[in-house]
C-alpha cells in the first residue's frame, strides 16, 4: 500500500517541479517592476569602472587640459566618454552569457594563447595605471596634511593593500568606490559653480580641433576616459553579481550608463574650472601647487585643500579597482581562478602596487610628467582588447540575442579607430 501511494504521489511532485522551471519563473523575471531600490541594487560595476577611470591621471590631464588650451579639448572627453558606453556595453552582455569569464571564453573560442596574451596586456596596462596612482595618492596627502610626498604613498599604497586583503575583496571594493564617486561629484559640481567658467565657449570646445602642441596630451586624455582595460573588467564585476539576460536592459539604465557618463562629467568639469582659473592667468598646471591652486575659487586654502582630497580619493579609489583588476585578470589568464579573492589574484594585486610604489620612489623629480607619459602609455595596448571584445560581442554561438548590432559594431569600430590612430600617434610623438 504504501509503495502505491508513492506511485501515484511522486509523478504529481515531479509534473509540479518540471513545470515550474519552464513555466512560472520566466514571466515572473522578464515581467517584473523594480522598485527605486531595486535599481540601486543593480548599481556597482560599470561605477568601479568609473572609479578606475577618474584617477589621478585623469585628474592631471583634465587640469593641463584647462590650463593650457581652454576649453578647446572638451570634445575628447565628450567622444571616449560616448565610445566607452558602447565598450563597456559590451562587455556587460559577455559577462551576462559567458560561463565563467571573459578570459576563459577567449580561451576557448579563440585559443588559449590569444586568453594568455589578453591577461597580460591587461596587467601591462595596470602596471601604468599604478604609477600614476602611487604619485597622486602621495601629492594629494602632502597637500591636505603635509610632509614627504613619498611617506603618503607608501601609507596609501599600505591602506589599499589592507582594503584587498578582506575576503569578499570585490563587494568591499564596490561599495568604497561608489561612495567615493558620490563625494567627489559633489565637490566638483560645487567648484565648478564658484568658477563660474564660460559656458558658451565651453560649447564651442565640442568642436573637434588639434591645438598645436596638445597630441600627447590628447593621448593621453584619451588612454584615461576611453579606457577599453577598465571596460574589459565589467564582465567580471557582471559575473560577481550573477546578473541573468533578464537584467540587462535595467543594467544598462541604472549601471552602465551611469557610471560610465559620471567620470565624464567630473573630467569635463575639471576642465572648465582648469580653463577659468588658470585660463585666465595663462599659466600652466606643471607642478602639484598649480594643480591644487585650481579649486581656489571655492574657498581660497579651502579650495585647495578640496583639491588635493579630490586628488587623494581619485588616487585611492582608482589605485583599489586597477590593482583587484589586474590581479584578477592575469589570474584568469594563467589558470589560476576567475575572482578577486583568488590567492594568485592577490600576489599579482601586490605586485601591482608594489611597481607603483617603486617607480614613484625613483622617479620624483617630475611627479605630474610621470603621471602624463603613463597614461599615455596605456593606448599602445588597448587596441588588442578593443579588437577582443568587439570580436567576441559577435559570435552568435556564444551571445545568442545578445549578439552587437550593426550601430553597436559602428561604434565599435569608430572606437577602435580612435584607440589605433592614438597608439600610432603616440609611437611617433616617442620616436620624434
């Protein structure tokens, strides 16, 4: 009797359980509303990527942007910041299909040494980026609290490798790096309202032009907002969440377009009060006191202090996401795990910054030079991941109808252009 019971009674369980899968979940999903929460949950890592973005470099190049052109150099960050949404879309729907990583799909759909080599472009990338990142975190502390640059960046250098050695190293990651975001945005938009900048000629500065003198800087400005290595990275913050096909439309509205158009904002904004301030002087943002005497405007020394702590969280926050994603990435590449808390994740993070540390210690003579010639360095290698991730956004096999369409492979391939003809550019400028 009772084996019959269980014979009538398991089929109706098993029929409830098959169904449901196919059935009731699938509307539910696709259908559902998310409240103003549940978009904020879905915010974090195209803001890491952002964060990563707006660093002391970015920072640098925006202030002798102003200084030394006016507003004529607006449109490029007006372009890469547009060029970079398409990228970082992208990379947003790898990280929804892919099974396990980025790297690890390019592995298996382009050959394990293509996957090598991309991991390790990226961390040649990191290994820049941290220079500049050492330097700004040690000038910005100097400003604020005083003595040795050098002591601040071996303090901050030891903080980020404190912050990375939590466990969950990328939800730590995240949520310092959104409130970073935030409170530098606020101090921004409150400078640049003090400056009162000229925002008619500031249109003017949309129209593409070359002012004679302005191509390193141009690359340069170019490596640090259209930063196809920090775009790479958002798959894997995708994967970190578990984001499913059905997420991505509100991705894209509450994550990707956000936080990709703030460091926009902030860099334009920098800009224009570099362009007010010392525009009007004639004089030029060559040494870390020039750099901070730009946000004088807000409050006299409290302007510059505002500065050199919007230095010291550019600094932080981009030195905390370049370091976890250059660790995580080259891991990947070598085998040796997909995420951040991974331990040879970790080792190549400390080595990412141990190499920002050393190179700002033998090279103090010109800390904002350093800081320019990096970020310039970095486009010589963005045109491999451009091509990587253009490439496997097509592959129907793999993206199903996440596939790029013919306006997202446009862009693409305007980014592409841009990201080349800077690296050929820059390959003459150092040869000349």
């Amino acid at each position: 009797m009772r084996e019959h019971n269980r014979t009538i009674i398991h089929p109706g369980q098993m029929e409830q359980q098959m169904a449901a899968p196919h059935v009731h979940p699938a509307p539910a999903v696709t259908g559902k509303r998310r409240t103003f929460l549940g978009y904020l949950a879905l915010m974090g890592p195209a803001f890491v990527v952002g964060a990563w973005q707006f660093g002391p470099g970015n920072l640098t190049t925006a202030v002798q942007a102003g200084s030394r052109f006016d507003y004529s150099l607006v449109w490029v960050i007006a372009v890469s910041t547009i060029l970079m949404i398409f990228f970082t879309d992208m990379s947003v729907r790898l990280g929804i299909v892919t099974p396990t990583s980025l790297i690890t799909s390019i592995k298996e759909h382009l050959g394990k040494p293509v996957g090598i080599l991309a991991g390790f472009g990226v961390f040649g990338i990191t290994l820049m980026f941290s220079v500049g990142n050492a330097v700004g975190s040690g000038l910005g502390l100097s400003l604020v609290f005083g003595g040795s640059p050098v002591v601040w960046t071996v303090v901050c250098t030891a903080a980020v490798g404190f912050v990375l050695a939590f466990r969950n190293v990328y939800g730590v990651v995240e949520k310092a790096l959104l409130v970073i975001v935030v409170l530098m945005g606020i101090a921004f938009i409150a400078s640049t309202i003090v400056a009162q900048p000229d925002w008619y000629r500031s249109m003017e500065g949309m129209v593409p032009s070359l002012p004679p003198g302005s191509e390193i800087l141009i690359v340069a400005l170019v490596g640090t907002n259209f930063s196809i290595n920090a775009a790479f990275y958002t798959s894997y913050g995708i994967k970190e969440h578990r984001r499913t096909r059905a997420d991505y439309r509100d991705i894209t509205l509450a994550d990707t377009i956000p936080g990709i158009i703030a460091p926009g904002i902030m860099t334009t904004l920098v800009i224009l009060v570099a362009a007010s301030v010392l525009g009007k002087t004639g004089a030029e943002a060559g040494t870390i006191n020039a750099l901070a005497s730009v946000f004088a405007p807000l409050a006299g020394p409290v302007g510059s202090m505002l500065f050199a702590l919007g230095l010291s969280g550019a600094a932080f926050s981009s030195m905390i996401a370049n370091a976890t994603a250059g660790g995580t990435m080259l891991s990947d590449a070598m085998g040796r795990g997909t995420h951040a808390g991974s331990p040879a994740a970790r080792i190549v993070t400390g080595m990412i910054l141990a190499f920002g540390l050393v190179i700002t210690l033998s090279f103090q003579s010109s800390p904002v030079g350093l800081i320019v010639i990096a970020q310039s360095l970095t486009v010589l290698i963005a045109p491999l991941l451009g091509v990587l991730i253009l490439v496997m956004a097509n592959r129907s096999s793999l993206m199903g109808e996440l596939r790029n369409r013919w306006w997202q492979n446009l862009f693409g391939a305007i980014g592409l252009i841009a990201i080349v003809a800077s690296s050929i550019r820059l390959i003459t400028l150092l040869i000349g």
